[in-house]
C-alpha cells in the first residue's frame, strides 16, 4: 500500500503565505510525478502544480508567480509553496502521486486551506 499524508492547511489572510507538505509512504515505488491539486465547494478539481522526475515543472496558469512545487527525493516529499494567496484559492488542497513502472496515481486524504480576512 501507498499512503501520501498532507499538512500545512489552514487558515490565512490575503496576501498571506502556507507551505503544504505531503509525505508518501508504505511500499516503496519509484514516483514519476508528484503534484498538488484543489477543488473548491462546486467546483471540478484542478492541476495546481506538478514536478517531474525529471525536475520539469508545470503550473495552472492561475498560481503562476505566486505558488512554487518542489520535491525531495530522499524524503520522499512534495512541497507547494503558496504566496500571495486570494480568496479564490480556498479549496481542498490534495497531493497526487504517478508511480513510474506502473502508471498508477495515489491520492492524499485532502487538507483544506481557506483564504480569508
């Protein structure tokens, strides 16, 4: 089993900043990606930000300049740095995990962050 364990929600102004961690776990794969997605009350979920094995990254147009991913390997641990944050990044934050040899994604349980003054 794999298990992917976040933290780091919460809540914040506007303007204010959270770092979300997530920690995989269990049995180990080799991650091809590793990435942060979120969906608001109504709303579809949406790709965040993703890092690659490779280092590459790839960001929703909304966050660009504002939220940063990055990985540490020996950790086993994605990071999404959040800046700048607005009311209209309040959602259920969710990490995402794509195993390499199999293809396969595994999901965290969600941490919510809420954006608000």
């Amino acid at each position: 089993q794999v298990q992917l364990v976040e933290s780091g929600g919460g809540l914040v102004q506007p303007g204010g900043s959270l770092r979300l961690s997530c920690v995989v776990s269990g049995r180990r794969i080799s991650l091809y990606s590793m990435g942060w997605y979120r969906q608001a009350p109504g709303k579809r979920r949406e790709m965040v930000a993703e890092i690659y094995l490779s280092g590459l990254t790839n960001q929703a147009a909304s966050v660009k300049g504002r939220f940063t991913i990055a990985r540490d390997n020996t950790k086993n641990t994605v990071y999404l740095q959040m800046n700048s944050l607005k009311p209209e990044d309040t959602a259920v934050y969710y990490c995402n995990v794509v195993e390499l040899e199999t293809n396969d994604d595994y999901w965290g349980q969600g941490t919510q962050v809420t954006v608000s003054s």
